[in-house]
C-alpha cells in the first residue's frame, strides 16, 4: 500500500481528465453540435476531452456484421439473486443484453431462479448459487463467459457470500474481467485481498460503499472534499482495480488517470439504476479489452468502458425522465437504451 506521500504526488501527478455537464436533448442537434453548445462557455479542451472520450467509446464497439457466430460479442453472467432480491439481478442482465450481449446468464439461488425466469425468457438463469457444489457449477460455464457481474441482489448471507469468494478466486484464475456491485462490494469490504491487484476488475461504489470500502482498505477516514483523489487513492491502495463512483458526477480512476462522467441524466433516482451500469459494464468491458489498448488511445480499456457505461446510464435516465417525469422506473430506462446508444455512440 503506497505511503499517504507517495498517494500525494500520484495525486498531483496524475492526468485529470475533467469532463463538464452537457444537455443532451434525445430529439435534437447532433450530438457534436450539442457538446460544443454547452461547452462553449467552459474551457475549450473540456469540449475536446468529451468529444475525445466519446471517440474512445465509439471506437471500442464492434460493428455487426454478418460474418459472426452468436456469442462473439458477449456473454456475461450476473452472479446474484436471493430470496429477498430478484430485480436487481435481472435488471443487470437484461441490459446486457439490450446493449448488446449476445447472451446473458444469471446465476441465483434457487428460490429466486423461477421468479427470475419469469421476468424474462431471454435469460438463461441457473438455480445453482446456494448450492453446496456453487462454485463447481458456475466454473463450468466460466470457460463460456466473456465477464461477470457480480453482487446484484446478492444479500449478505454468509454461505452465499463464501460460494461468491470462491467464484471469484475462479475468475481471476481464468483472468475473467469481473464487475463487482452491491453486496459483492460489501464482500471486497470485509477482504480487501480478494481482488487486491487484479488489473481486470472494475467497482462500482456508490456514496456510501465508497466509504466503507475506503476505510477498509485505506483505514483512514475519506477526504469528501477531494473526491477525485480520493478515487485515485483507492484504486491506487487496491493496485490499480478500476473504481466507478457512483454521484452527482460519476468519477472513474484507473489508478492512473481520473475521468468525470457529468452528463446530465436528471434528478430522479431510482432504485435499479446501478444494476444497469453494472449490466453495461459487463457488456462494454470486454468488448474494450477485446479492441485492445490501440483503439483507446493508451487509455486503460477498463477506463473507457466505465466512460462509456457511466454516458450511457445518464443518457437512459434523462431521455426516461423527458417522458415520465417522476413517475421514472428503471423499466423505463431500459426502454431507452437503444435510443440513447444510438445518440451517444452512433452519431
Ligand atoms: C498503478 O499505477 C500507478 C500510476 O501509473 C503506478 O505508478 C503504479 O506502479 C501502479 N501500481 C501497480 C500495482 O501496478
């Protein structure tokens, strides 16, 4: 763990990539003539850093085209789902596969498999997670599966939360790229070590995981008045695990750089809105470690896919808001996410 000097000049020293707030109307300019809008009266190389990250994003899609096999530009599993929690679980994967994910599992207790696969037949959903033989039975398919999301709806139920750890330790020994939310973020907490250095693993805290997770591993008190260095000290402590905080701005750190989603999304928040992100981050971060670090540009592909998932949440939440004001549920951002794709990363 660096020393809180060596955490000051990482600080300094680091790029900070500061990106302002820019109105995207769904039915409107296109969205390079929106961004110079709202950015005109700001710094000029803000207008250039979004346009630039956007690029990134767009740069790291795959195009469809017919010579694919279904699979090849996804397959995410969503580890989570208990008794208490089912939407959650499916909330995350079925934005991947509205993103684009060619298929998606999810593997729950067995209590919450029938009521998950009542939600949706488009999700293969495995009752396998409160089982004895868990961790077997999910790194079977781990040869099959391109990312995990893990800790959507999960509960803090120790047997699960061991069958989880084991899950994990199985990924990272096949180096399959994992996204941890939720009560997973509530497990990396209580044992830091449990993806300490593993570079292909992204979290996404929100305010208040942020700082649990934060004392655990730094044992110092969060700094609030410096978020920004305080996601960088973070990633940095856990060597260099990409961390997602989850805001009023969305702040990513590769332990390298810091980048700032601002995009307005609106001021409705509702319950499930992480659960997409995390469902986005599954899809985007394989699809950036598959294009490779020349389609970003020297960026971290983790990084940019966190950009990219962070817009795209936003983007659903406000065009959702446009029509339903505060009566927005998640259901209703997901209905968004084709529209909101296309303006963001299709124009
Ligand atoms: C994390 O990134 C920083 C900045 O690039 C670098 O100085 C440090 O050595 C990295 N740490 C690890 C564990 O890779």
């Amino acid at each position: 763990m660096a020393s809180p000097a060596g955490v000051g000049a990482a600080v300094a020293g680091a790029a900070v990539v500061t990106l302002l707030s820019a109105a995207l109307a769904f039915y409107g300019p296109p969205l390079d003539a929106v961004l110079k809008r709202a950015f005109s009266l700001h710094k000029a190389h803000s207008i250039k850093d979004m346009e630039n990250t956007f690029q990134l994003v767009k740069n790291i899609i795959p195009p469809l085209t017919t010579k694919k096999h279904k699979g090849q530009d996804g397959r995410i599993g969503i580890v989570g789902g208990s008794q208490e929690y089912t939407g959650a679980p499916y909330f995350a994967a079925i934005s991947a596969l509205k993103v684009g994910a060619d298929l998606s599992h999810v593997f729950c207790t067995r209590e919450a498999a029938p009521v998950i696969k009542s939600y949706s037949p488009e999700l293969i959903v495995h009752p396998v997670l409160d089982s004895p033989d868990a961790v077997h039975e999910v790194e079977k398919w781990l040869p099959r599966l391109h990312a995990l999301v893990v800790g959507p709806g999960l509960g803090r139920e120790e047997a699960l939360l061991e069958n989880v750890k084991g899950i994990l330790e199985a990924s990272k020994a096949r180096a399959i790229p994992v996204v941890i939310d939720a009560d997973g973020l509530w497990l990396i907490a209580q044992q830091p070590t449990l993806i300490q250095g593993y570079q292909k693993a992204v979290l996404t805290p929100n305010h208040v995981e942020f700082i649990r997770l934060s004392e655990a591993v730094l044992r110092d008190p969060v700094d609030s008045s410096d978020r920004r260095g305080a996601v960088l000290r973070l990633s940095q402590a856990l060597g260099n695990v990409t961390v997602v905080q989850k805001g009023e701005q969305d702040v990513i750190s590769d332990g390298e750089q810091v980048l700032e989603c601002n995009l307005q999304g609106s001021n409705r928040r509702c319950g499930g809105q992480g659960d997409l992100l995390s469902g986005f981050l599954g899809v985007l971060v394989q699809w950036a470690l598959h294009a490779g670090p020349e389609k970003t540009n020297g960026f971290s592909p983790l990084l940019v896919a966190a950009f990219g998932a962070c817009s795209l949440t936003r983007q659903c939440n406000h065009q959702a808001f446009q029509k339903y004001g505060r009566s927005t549920t998640t259901s209703d951002m997901i209905a968004e996410i084709r529209p909101a794709f296309s303006r963001l990363f299709e124009t």
